[in-house]
C-alpha cells in the first residue's frame, strides 16, 4: 500500500476516533509556532519563537533571515510542546501544518519538517491556509461557537469581510484592493519613527489620545464592500512630510491616534453593514489587528448598537501562532482528504 493510501484509511479510523491530537506548525511570516490541540477546541500546549528582536534593527521582516531561525527555532519547539502536554509523537494522530500564504522561505521550513514527521511517524499530514487557521482562533476562544458567523478578517497580508459558511468554506463579501490594514499600520509606525512591529506600537501611544487630524483620502471605495488602505497611508505620509518641510514639530501620538481612528472606522463600518446585508448576527475577528485594543472597542459598541454579537479571540490566538492551525486541521480532518508529500508552498494561496 502506497503512503497516501495507507494515509486515507489512517483519516477514515480517525474520523471515528474519540480524541484526536493534531501537533500542527506555523512558519508563514517570523513567529515559528508549534501547538498541540484536541479536537479542534483544546489547547494542550502552545508554543512561540518570536523574531521580533532579529528583524527589528532592519525595520521589518527580512524573508531569507526568518526562514534561518525558523530552521533553528522549529526541533526545540515541537520537543516543548510535546513536553509542555505530557506527550510523545506516539500520541500524536495527525501533523497540521501552514501551506500558504505567506513568506516562501518560512512556509518552507514548517512544510518540510510537517512531511517529515508526517513519513516518520506514518500518520497524516493536513495543509492549512493561514488565513482560515486566523478565522479557527476563535474556536479556541469561544467553545460553544458554530457556523454560520460573519469574520473581519485583519491581517498583515489580509483585509476581508467573510462569511463563514461551514468549518472549512467560507464566502468574500469584501476584500482589500490594495494594502491591507495591518501593513498600513507598519508603514505609518515607520514614516513616525516608531519602528517594527508597527500596529502594537501604534496601539499603545494612542491611548487616551483623542484623535482630530483628518486625513483627506479617496472615498470613492465608501459604498462598496471593498477596501482601500493606501490612500490613508498616502495621507498619513503627506503630511508628516508637509509638517517636517515647515519645520513643524510632530505631535506622533496624535497622528497615530487619528490615523488608527480612520483606519478602525473603517473597516467597523463595512464588517458591520456586510453582517446587516447577509443576515449574520455573530461577527468574530481574526488577524494580528484584532488584537488592537481601540478595535476591540469601537467594534464592540458598534455590535451593541446594530444588535450584532461581536467575538474577539483572546490576545494570545490573535497574531501567528500553532493552536490556530491545529483547530483548522482538525476540521479539514473532519471534513476532507490529508496531503500528499509532494505538496509546495502556496504564497498567494486565495481566501475562498
Ligand atoms: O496575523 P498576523 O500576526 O500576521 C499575518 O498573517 O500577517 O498580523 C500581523 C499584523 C502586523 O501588521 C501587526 O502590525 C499587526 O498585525 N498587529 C497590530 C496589533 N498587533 C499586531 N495592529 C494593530 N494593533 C495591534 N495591537
Ligand atoms: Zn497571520
């Protein structure tokens, strides 16, 4: 019998099987992660090798540097998380691992080291689209929640509004045309001099500032479903050039806090009409900026306002990391075939 035969019955004993433990990887960007979750739901560990203080004297993620420490970070932390759980790989039913989208280098290195224990142990592999892993975080988090639901998805490399029709399909109501929202957040720390990673920077010298730049940007966008973060950013970056060129000095908090403002205020007003349109009355989050407290705020009070139920996923499931993909991978076990070992990275895999 050939590996992937041997892999489909192995997928078939599992769908029957009481509990089901899924190591899964995560290696899209510069955190290596590494979880072990249960059936879907339970976090038995969950473990983190951040690059934030390799990339940050280059002010953002060098592709070829986070692919190297991926490569070194990986063994180490499915050893922890093996051990934070009191397991062995003999526990261990199936390897879920990151495909796409993300960084070629990095995605690389978790697929690699998910085929090879996935021969190793004999067991299967199951690849997962980063993005639907984001959407999982909020299984996580909210034991009892089921589709159908409504998701903002705010990411880095992502800006959606979706619905999510079953555990593994879901629908685009709207997405970014340009930048995503995360990425504006980076570019507008940089321009100010705050630096890498820019949102949680952003974030937190916002605080108790209440925003009053108007930045002027194209609306033509505001009765579409879709989005547009450049001309913000443009905006943003027009007029800490026109500040420094009249020997201004710059008030970064305010700017932050204003720019942060228009860019939550966007996307709260689209997640929240698209629920209204397709009739969704739960809308949970999913991406690094979900973590992003003035966010969490203006979302909720939106929520309450619209009669809409809105979920974050605690702060520790927001931004990268392995849990999320074992609670995906269970779900496509549930639902779908594992991988073959030949299967690439997919660095543009789409949304839907
Ligand atoms: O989901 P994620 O960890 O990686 C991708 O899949 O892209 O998202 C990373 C993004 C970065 O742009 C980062 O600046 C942003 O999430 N981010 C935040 C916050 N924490 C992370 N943006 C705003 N506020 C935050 N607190
Ligand atoms: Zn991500």
């Amino acid at each position: 019998m050939t590996y992937i035969e041997r892999m489909h019955n192995k997928m078939k004993v599992l769908r029957t099987k009481k509990t089901v433990r899924i190591l899964a990887i995560e290696s899209s960007c510069d955190d290596t992660g590494v979880a072990i979750v249960q059936n879907g739901r339970q976090v038995l560990s969950n473990v983190l090798s951040s690059q934030i203080d390799i990339h940050t004297r280059f002010g953002g993620v060098v592709p070829e540097i986070a692919s190297r420490n991926h490569i070194m970070a990986i063994m180490p932390l499915v050893d922890k998380a093996l051990k934070d759980a009191h397991l062995t790989l003999q526990d261990i039913d199936a390897i879920g691992v990151t495909q796409g989208a993300g960084l070629v280098g990095s995605l690389l290195v978790g697929l690699t080291t998910a085929k090879a224990l996935s021969f190793a142990l004999d067991i299967p592999l199951i690849a997962c689209n980063h993005i639907k892993g984001h959407i999982c975080a909020n299984y996580l988090t909210y034991q009892d929640l089921t589709p159908p639901f409504g998701c903002l998805v705010v990411s880095g490399g992502h800006t959606a509004v979706v619905g999510v029709t079953d555990y593994t399909h879901l629908k685009l109501f709207g997405t970014t045309i340009d930048d995503a929202i995360g990425e504006s957040f980076d570019k507008v720390a940089r321009v100010v001099g705050l630096g890498y990673p820019g949102g949680p920077k952003i974030d937190q010298i916002s605080k108790g500032i209440v925003p009053k730049i108007q930045f002027v940007h194209h609306t033509a966008l505001k009765d579409s479903p879709n989005f547009s973060f450049s001309g913000l950013k443009t905006a943003v970056i027009n007029y800490v050039h026109n500040e420094t060129t009249k020997g201004n000095t710059l008030d970064i908090p305010q700017i932050c806090a204003s720019f942060q403002a228009e860019a939550v205020s966007m996307v709260v007003t689209k997640a929240i009409k698209l629920c209204l349109v397709n009739n969704l009355s739960t809308l949970c989050v999913a991406g690094g900026v979900s973590a992003n407290s003035y966010l969490r705020n203006q979302l909720t009070l939106a929520g309450q306002e619209n009669g809409i139920k809105v979920l974050f996923p605690e702060s520790k499931y927001c931004t990268d990391n392995g849990a999320m993909i074992g609670s995906y991978a269970y779900y496509l076990m549930l639902s779908g075939d594992c991988s073959t070992l030949d299967i690439p990275a997919l660095p543009n895999i789409p949304l839907e």
